[in-house]
C-alpha cells in the first residue's frame, strides 16, 4: 500500500477534487488538514515551499510536497491507476 499523504483545507474544491481520485483509485492516505490562514500554514510551507493546497506526499516514489490539483491527479493516474 503506497505511503500517502495529503496536505488540504476543509471545503477545498481542488482538495475534493484530488481526494475524490485517491477514493475512485481506492487509495488510502493520511490527511492533513490545514488552517485558513496561509500565515499558520507553517507545516504544508515546510514541506513544499508554499501555503497553497492541496499538496501530495508519495515518499515511496519520492514525491516530497506536489502542489497543484490537475497535477496530482494526473501523478495518481499514471502511477497508481490501471
């Protein structure tokens, strides 16, 4: 099972875009909900350089803090689909 983790903020339509391809590849991950603040965006900065979200953590393959919702879609696609 890939080691999977999602920095998103509660209401996010491009969070719920990605989640919603992590539940249709049938992906388990660990959320991190973030503030609404991006200045208490302390820990998603830290990880990738910005305070916008969504941002994916794939450890297994490498992936450190990938922003951008089309992106990580498509990431998950091509690595975990069939």
């Amino acid at each position: 099972m890939p080691n999977l983790e999602l920095y998103e903020l509660e209401g996010c339509p491009y969070c719920a875009k990605v989640t919603k391809k992590l539940d249709e590849l049938g992906l388990e991950y660990e959320s991190h909900m973030v503030p609404r603040s991006h200045s208490e965006r302390t820990e998603v900065e830290a990880v990738s350089g910005q305070t916008g979200v969504p941002v994916l953590v794939d450890r297994d393959n490498g992936v450190e803090g990938m922003p951008e919702s089309d992106d990580i879609v498509a990431y998950l696609e091509r690595e975990y689909g069939s």
